[in-house]
C-alpha cells in the first residue's frame, strides 16, 4: 500500500500538505463564495421586485402610498400646529377682555397659554418630522423606514386622543405602518442605492 509515501499524492492524510487540486476537495477559505460547477460562479439570484439583489427599482405602490399619507399627516399637524398657537392668543385676549384681572385668573390664564403654545410647537416639530420622512422616501435606508413606522405609531397615539376627530389621522398613521413594514416596503427601503 502506499498510504504513507511522501511520493503518492493520493496516499496523504487530508490537510498534511496537501497541494490545492489534488487529492480530496480544498475548502474555500472564509468570506469567498464557493464556485459551482466546473469553476463557473452561480448567476446571482433574480428577485422577486424586477432586477438583481439590489432589490426594486421602482417604488412599489404601498411605499407611494405611505409617503402621500406622511405628507397629509404632515399638513395636517402643520395646520393644527398654527390653529393651536392661534388659539392660545385668542383665548387670552379674550380673558383680558372678559376683565378677569384677578392674580389666579391672570396667572390660570399664561398657564393655559404657555401649554396650548407647547402643544401647537409640538405639533409643528412633528409636521416636520413626517415631511422630512416623506421627502427621504427615495433615497432612504432602512433608518427611514424605521423612522416612519415609529411615526406612525406615534401618531395613531396621539389620534386616539383627538376622537372623533382623529378618526382621519389615526386611519392613516396605520396604514404608514402596514405599508412601511410589508415585505416590499422593506425591500425598498434594504435596496443597494449604489445606482440611485
């Protein structure tokens, strides 16, 4: 037998020297993909959106509609932002009028103004976070995505406050949610944007 010739290729114990080519199949080192076949590479896999792995090329129709829905949420704070605000003013020149000039009614009526101002410079900051996320839509990774499903959350929170009223909002913080965080919204906002 000649196992243990130094001469023979094929007598060699696996990893004692072994040339790459001979004998039994080398193992490809860490971070290089195996070749299949004869030395060929596989073709990259085609996926599901159009193309190669870089994922979609178009945005999918669920992620079109998320981004027109931040846009009207975002309005929809815009507006009620500057009405709140607004309305602080109102309601203290109205006091004023009123001749409630005692010190608890004065000081009753700055808290109640200072918390409307509040709420109103909330609502602005969050108009300009659902625009800014909805202006990011194109370009965005997944931080955006992840961002507009919390904008979302956020939202309908906040609209179930509001009821009835917030009926509207709150219908549309979800659907940015299950729009955002389906499969294809995911493969938008995951796509390589090396060509974008």
């Amino acid at each position: 037998m000649s196992f243990g010739d130094p001469n023979n290729p094929y007598g060699q114990q696996q990893g004692q020297g072994q040339q790459p080519g001979y004998g039994y199949p080398q193992q490809t080192p860490q971070g290089v993909p195996p070749q299949q076949g004869y030395g060929y590479p596989a073709a990259p896999p085609v996926s599901p959106y159009g193309g190669y792995p870089a994922g979609p090329t178009e945005m999918p129709g669920g992620v079109k509609a998320a981004r027109v829905m931040l846009w009207i949420l975002g309005a929809f704070n815009l507006i009620g932002g500057i009405a709140v605000i607004g309305l602080s003013f109102a309601v203290d020149s109205e006091l004023e009028k009123s001749g409630a000039s005692s010190a608890d009614a004065q000081a009753f009526a700055d808290f109640g103004q200072g918390l409307l101002i509040v709420a109103g410079v909330i609502s602005l900051v969050f108009a300009a976070v659902g625009m800014v996320l909805a202006a990011k839509f194109r370009s965005g990774g997944n931080g955006v995505r992840i961002g507009s499903i919390v904008y979302g959350a956020v939202g309908a929170l906040f609209s179930l406050f509001s009821l009835p009223l917030g009926i509207i909002s709150l219908a549309l913080a979800v659907l940015v949610i299950v729009f955002t965080a389906k499969s294809d919204g995911s493969a938008w906002f995951n796509r390589n944007k090396q060509q974008y």
